[in-house]
C-alpha cells in the first residue's frame, strides 16, 4: 500500500506556492485513486493544493479552482490532485487545454491514452463530477478517481469488509455502488457477489491480502487489505515483519520557505510505502532547530519535540519562527506495529521586513501591501540613502525581493565586502535577489543601502547556517 505525505507542503513541512497566484490554496489531503484499462495505476493519500499546472501537449495554465469562475479564490482542485500524485509517484500525465473552458482535458495517464470513444474522466466520493477538473474543488479527505474509459461505465465500484480475518473462518465482504446500491455479480478473491451485495471469503492460510471489486460493466473498486493470522495471534502479525519506509517528505529540493508559501506556516507532506505489508495505520511528525541565522540554537541536535503523535493524515502543520531553521522527521507505523522514518533536510525561515526587532530599517522605508510578497508586504525606498541592518550567525546571508519595471540600485554588504544590486526588470516575487559569499561561522552584519535611480524593494533577509 503507498501513502503520501506535501503542505505550506515539510514543504518540510514546507509551504506551497510556486512563482505566484495572488493566494495560495489551503492545501489538503485526499485518496487519489486512478483506474488505467487493466490495472490500478496509483492508489493511496495525497496532500494537495491548487496550482498552475504544465502539460506537454496543453502548456502552463492555472488549475485553482478560479478557472472559469467556478470559485472566487484559489481552492485545492481534482486535476492539480492527479498532478501532484504524479509528480510523487513515478507516473505522467498528459492534457489538453481548452480555452472556451478554461480548463485541462486529461488525454493520457501512464500509458492509457483517451481515444475516440474512450475517454477520461473522474469522480468525487464515487459521483461523478459535472465540471472540469481544474473547476472541482476536493476537500479533505475526499475520495478522488481517475477513470479511463468514464464514459461507457455503468457504477464505480465500492469494496467494504473487515480488516483482519482468522485462518479458515468465512469473511463477509460487501460490493455497492458508490450511492450505496447493493450491486451482484462482481468478482472479489475469486467469490462472486450475490443479489444482496455480499460474498463470503476464506483464507487457508496466513498473510495479508489485498482485495479488489470487478465487473465488467463497471469501474473496479477500492483496495481491501485484510491480514489473516491463526487463531490467538495479534491481528496483523503472522505475515508482516517488515517496517514501511517514509519516501518523498515534500521540500521539492528547496532550502528557504520563502521560496514555497508566503506564510511562516508550514505544511509537511510526505509518503509511505508498505510495500506488502499490511498497510500504514498512523504517523507521528517531530520537529528540532537546527543551528538558524540569528543565534545558534541551544537546542542540540537529537532534542526532537512532537509536532502530532499520531496522525492518519499524511500531513502536519508547524508554526515557525523568523530566521529560524528546521528539521522534521516523520515516523510511520504499520498495522503491524513496525516502524520507519526519514529526516529532512533543514529548511530556512526568512526574516521578514515586519520583523522590526530583527531587521531594522532607517526612515525612507515604506511599508507596502504586496499581496505575493513574503508576509504579504515589502519595505520600499523611492530615493537614495535609505538604509537597513540584520545582525547574524551563520556563514551566508540571501537578500529576498523582486525586480521592478523602473526599479533603482541597492548597496549589500558582509563584513566590508559589498555588491551593487540594478533592480531594473521583471521577475516574480519572492526571489531570491542575492546570496552572500560562503564565509566563517560566526557573528556579521549586512547592511542594505538604496542608491537612488528608482525605487527598490526589500522583502526578506534569510541568514543561512
């Protein structure tokens, strides 16, 4: 079974946004199940948002739930669900854009392709949906189902039945529609379903069994996994000896939040794999400083502290503080009580201009709503002279802003070594403007000077270990 952790993504617990809608979508975590002609191409959580979404046969387009008005803000969507599981899971996809829409049509996923009487489609909580799937807002723990061939489906299949079973004892297992309609005549470990719904199962021996629904008419159903021990054994334990790991813990290889969210709230988001086990039962999150630019740390490194203790969904949400950095580790436990976890690497939250405490500004700074912007405002100086300091520990230091159409010069310097910044041109917010060279551990200063020529912007300042 493979369960997914993302969030503002760690996004670490990172935070998501990429180079910028007005707003962030409040991500979510949903089941994402795609259904390909012979199997099941990807099955298990994934946290997602809305976002722009680029496809090789539609190019780059937001999938936000704005699309054609269907929401006044951005909003998690089903198709930035189907981009996002595959992004972490290995498969691609492929989509058109149609304009008069405003929204993707999924053409291929893995190697399914649509033709011209099979199609693409999907289902939210087993319904299908009647809008494209960037106008679809999913909210958390939704059921989402990708479908090939939607179109000439009569149900979507659902399996229900218990988890665990004994050696030779009958288990009842039951197949609906998605409405809840008893449905006969599907296939489930080789028993056929009766007028009611129901089939009855038998296991000789022990392990752990992975069940599926079909009929021929139908969309095939969830998984069931259902461990089978001898009578007295703890349920889960006879055939499952092996821990799940903890894979793709979402940073997307960035190391400043910044570069993610516009939010000191982070979202972890990560995966597991149980492989043939019998399935993840819940996760526990912890968090520890690592050395951060303002000061070193005095928590040591080992001195982990819990963020949630046990969680089934596989995402967290951390509060950080100003030029502070983090690590996360996340620990998943199977149904069988093995345990495995994976750490992070360390992630860097800026600080920002409103951190006055921090980074202190000269008068000629104004302060300036930027709905893009880190913290959702920047600091402007329109004439020459204005100055701002940051003292720091760490061995670099990056300056976070953007360029202006009309944009002036800007002065930074370390420790008598400065660079004269033109912020002339066009770039999106939040990037990264200038990194200082690598230099000693220790105590610095940077100092920021506007030179005139036209305005200039500072956004953050991210001291980094």
């Amino acid at each position: 079974m493979t369960n997914r952790i993302r969030g503002a993504h760690v996004v670490a617990l990172a935070a998501f946004a990429i180079a910028a809608p007005a707003a962030a979508a409040d991500p979510v975590s949903i089941n994402l199940r795609v259904e390909g002609q012979s199997q099941t191409i990807f099955d298990g959580p994934v946290t997602t948002d809305g976002h722009q979404i680029a496809t090789p046969s539609g190019g780059t387009h937001p999938c936000d739930g704005t699309n054609n008005g269907a929401h006044p803000s951005p909003v998690p969507t089903a198709t930035a669900a189907l981009d996002d599981g595959a992004r972490l899971n290995n498969f691609t996809w492929d989509a058109d854009w149609f304009p008069t829409f405003n929204d993707f049509i999924v053409k291929r996923v893995a190697g399914d392709v649509a033709t011209s009487s099979q199609f693409w489609g999907y289902a939210v909580n087993f319904a299908f949906a009647q809008v494209g799937g960037c106008q679809m807002r999913v909210r958390q723990g939704d059921e989402v189902l990708w479908i090939f061939d939607a179109f000439n489906k009569a149900h979507v299949l659902k399996l229900t039945g218990p988890s665990t079973a004994t050696t030779g004892a009958p288990v009842t297992v039951t197949v609906t529609d998605g409405d809840g309609a008893p449905l006969p005549g599907a296939t489930v470990g080789g028993m056929q379903t009766g007028a009611d719904g129901k089939a009855t199962l038998s296991f000789p021996e022990p392990g752990v069994h992975r069940l599926k629904a079909e009929r021929a008419d139908s969309v095939r159903s969830n998984s069931l996994t259902v461990c089978v021990d001898p009578p007295g054994a703890d349920p889960c334990t006879s055939g499952d000896k092996t821990a799940p790991s903890v894979v793709d813990v979402d940073l997307r290889g960035r190391e400043l939040l910044s570069e993610r969210n516009q939010s000191r709230t982070m979202v972890v988001s990560w995966q597991a794999d149980d492989g043939t086990g019998a399935g993840v039962a819940y996760y526990a999150v912890e968090v520890r400083e690592t050395a951060n630019g303002l000061r070193t740390s005095e928590v040591e490194p080992g001195d982990w502290r819990l963020i949630t203790a046990r969680t089934a969904t596989p995402s967290a949400r951390f509060r950080t503080e100003s030029g502070k950095a983090y690590q996360f580790r996340v620990t998943a436990v199977d149904r069988a009580t093995n345990r495995g976890s994976a750490e992070t690497a360390p992630i860097v939250v800026p600080v920002d201009d409103r951190d006055r405490k921090l980074l202190r500004f000269s008068r000629g700074w104004k302060r300036t709503p930027l709905e893009a912007a880190w913290g959702n405002t920047v600091r402007r100086a329109d004439e020459a002279g204005a100055t701002a300091r940051l003292p720091f520990t760490g061995r670099r230091v990056s300056l976070i802003g953007r360029r202006i159409r009309k944009g002036g010069r800007l002065r930074v310097s370390v420790g008598g070594r400065g660079k004269v910044l033109n912020l002339r041109g066009r770039s999106a917010a939040r990037q990264v403007l200038w990194t200082s060279r690598r230099m000693r551990d220790g105590a610095h200063v940077l100092r920021i000077r506007s030179l005139g020529g036209g305005p200039v912007e500072v956004d953050a300042v991210a001291p980094r270990p």
